[in-house]
C-alpha cells in the first residue's frame, strides 16, 4: 500500500506539531518542578513583603516567616487582613487588604523583585508558592500603567 | 484583483465580524481570527487572507481587552498573515467534493499554523525583552498547548462549513 505525497505532508505536520509541543511542555514541567523544589528544601523560610496603598504610605515586612509550601496570599494573611474571592480555574481575586478595597479604576495587583527588576505576578496569589529570601510587592495601582511608566519605583528592601 | 459587489460585502462582513470577536472579552488564547483568516484565504485567495489577517491583528494590537501590543505588533501582523496565505495556498489545492480527509486536513493545518503563529509572536517577545527564546517559549506552553488544541478542533469541525457557506452565499 503506498501513501499519497499529500497524507504523508499532513502527518508529517501532525507529528511535527505533537514533537514540539511534548518538547515544550515538557520543559515546562521541567523548570516548574526545579522551581518547586529548590523552593521547598527547608521547611521554615523568610520573605519580603511590602504593601504600597497607593496614597504614599508603604509598608515593609522584611523578613517574614513562613513555611515551605506557602503561597504568597497565605503569607500576605500572615501579616494583613485580606479580603478576597475565590475563582474557578483561575485563583484568588484579591478584594481588599487592609480595608483598601478595589475600586473602578484601582485594583491590588502583586510584584515580584528579579533579576530583571519588578516583574508583575503572572498568577493569581493563592497560585504562587513563596521562596527563600523572595521579595513581593503589594501595589494599590490603576492597572499597572503607573509602574510601568516608573511613576512609583520601589526598591527591594 | 477586481470584486464583484457580492464579494466585497461578504469580505467586509467578514472582516468587521473578525475584527468585533478579536475585541469582544475571551479567554485567553481562544479565538476566531484565525479560523476567518484561513478561510477567507481559502475562498478570496492568498493576498485577501494575508490582508485580512494582517489588518485584524493591526487594529488588535491598539484595541485589544488584554493591553497593548506594543512593539510585538509586527510579529501579531505577520503570523495571522501566514495563516490567510497558507489558507489562499491549500485552498487551490481543494477539489468541491466534500470528504472526511478534509476535516482532518483543516484540523492539522490548524494545530500547524498557530503554533507557528505562537512561535512568531513569542520569538517577538524574547527579542523586545532581551531574554532566552527558549525560555519564552517554555514560560508560554500552557498557552501556547491551549491555542493549538482550541484551534485545531475550531480548524477540524468549521472549516469546511464555513467555506461552504461562503462559497454558496457567493453562488459558487
């Protein structure tokens, strides 16, 4: 039985597209389980929390103690009062901290200090777990055009 | 390329209904662009698809509810335009019988076509962002798996209804 130059483009294709998309999503796993772990290998660590309200005043939690496995929303109930709704498939919408709540226009998004700089949450808060040493941001903002345009610039602590 | 009246009000109709699902609120990574884009090339030809995808994902990048594109445009533009011209590509090779291959034809195109589009435009990200293409790429699989399998079952079960509906709406 011989196969046509056109079935045999198509599952050429097909293939092609399985292999790169295992390759992908294997390395994907890959660098989540290396993240999980070296973020997970003592049972007690320490991150930095601050939490901008967006008026002026900042607050810092240097130091903060958590255990392996937290999320950044369980250590930031650790140190506040956090209102907030849980979404299916996507996590924790944060309402309100400290009694700030969302508003049209101004919401609580969450930071993450890297190599890079301040690079925002790519997850819901409930979805991320903390590591060693870490340092988070709280900021009360209009979207995030402010800290993007470098109108608000912390620096780690 | 001359249109007949029929033609253009059919393109434009297709056009405007591409560019209002681009905008309207969505999960992220499912859409429809491509879909239109694909069998506009089919039944329009090449060039109108590259057009039409380019122009969608032009006035995507301003308007879109996720942001701003910002200089990854150009990456958006090209790769919605490879699906129109793939689609003005394979369309010349479609005979008017209507068989179960064709489903699955349009199925793997479609799975094809939007990881090379994913491919594109997260290339355009690592290069603005001065970071490891590979490192993109694998950041963005969740996504990237969630567009291909989306779009491959979209490609697989519309395109050949919607080409014949063009088609008989164009009395063809």
């Amino acid at each position: 039985m011989s196969i046509g130059k056109r079935t045999f483009l198509f599952v050429t294709l097909a293939l092609l597209v399985w292999s790169v998309l295992a390759s992908l999503i294997a390395g994907y796993y890959y660098y989540q389980y290396n993240d999980l772990f070296s973020k997970t290998h003592k049972p007690i660590i320490h991150v930095n929390l601050g939490i901008n309200y967006g008026n002026g005043t900042v607050q810092w939690f240097n130091q903060t103690k958590a255990r392996a496995g937290d999320t950044f929303l369980d250590v930031t109930m650790l140190i506040a009062t956090v209102n907030y709704t849980s979404t299916p498939g996507v996590g924790a919408w944060i309402n309100s901290i400290n009694n700030v709540t969302n508003t049209l226009t101004k919401y609580w998004y969450w930071w993450l200090w890297t190599a890079f700089g301040w690079v925002e949450g790519q997850v819901a808060a409930d979805r991320y777990i903390v590591g060693d040493d870490e340092t988070y941001y709280w900021y009360y903002e209009a979207y995030y055009f402010e800290f993007e345009t470098g109108k608000v610039k912390p620096t780690p602590p | 390329m001359r249109f007949q009246t029929r033609q253009l009000a059919l393109f434009c109709a297709l056009a405007a209904a591409s560019v209002g699902i681009q905008l309207a609120p969505r999960p992220p990574n499912i859409e429809f662009t491509s879909l239109i884009t694909f069998t506009v090339g089919i039944v329009f030809g090449w060039y109108m698809g590259a057009l039409l995808g380019g122009f969608v994902m032009f006035v995507n990048g301003f308007l879109s509810p996720w942001g701003l594109a910002g200089w990854n445009l150009p990456f958006q533009v090209v790769g919605m335009s490879i699906i129109g011209w793939v689609g003005g590509v394979y369309g010349k090779t479609l005979k008017k019988e209507v068989s179960a291959g064709l489903f699955i034809e349009a199925a793997v195109l479609g799975s094809f076509l939007t990881l090379v589009y994913d491919l594109i435009t997260n290339v355009g990200v690592a290069l603005l962002a001065e970071k490891a293409i590979v490192g993109v790429l694998i950041f963005g699989a969740a996504f990237s798996l969630l567009h291909v399998a989306s779009n491959t079952v979209l490609f697989g079960f519309a395109t050949v209804p919607v080409v014949n509906a063009i088609r008989k709406s164009l009395g063809r």
